[in-house]
C-alpha cells in the first residue's frame, strides 16, 4: 500500500500513516520502518504493508518512496 506519514512521535516510538481511501490512519512502531526511524519525516510518502493486529491494522515493511 502507499500512504503519507500524517504524524510521528520520535520519543514514543510510533506514528500514524494516512491512506487515501481509509476512514482511520494506520498505526506504525518503529520496528516496522525497514529503513532508520529517524530519517521518516511527517508528510512523506510511504510504501507499507498492512498487517492485523490484536490492537487493529498495523503498518508494517515501511519504506520511503
């Protein structure tokens, strides 16, 4: 999938990537970036893969495009 990162917590360790069909923004921790956390930045776009959770979709295999 493809999506815009809407808001990352750097101190928390995850954030939230926007998709333009989906009602709600999708969950992503840190360890889902396959490239270093600190180099995503708000308002970039991503490639993912979207992965269920106990806790509801995940945002996982996280990359720039």
């Amino acid at each position: 999938m493809k999506g815009t990162v809407k808001r990352i917590m750097y101190e928390k360790n995850f954030g939230f990537i926007s998709v333009e069909d989906e009602e709600k923004d999708i969950f992503f921790h840190r360890s889902g970036v396959k490239e270093d956390f600190n180099d995503i930045r708000d308002g970039e776009e991503v490639e993912f893969d979207l992965e269920d959770t106990d806790r509801g979709p995940q945002a996982t295999n996280i990359v720039k495009v």
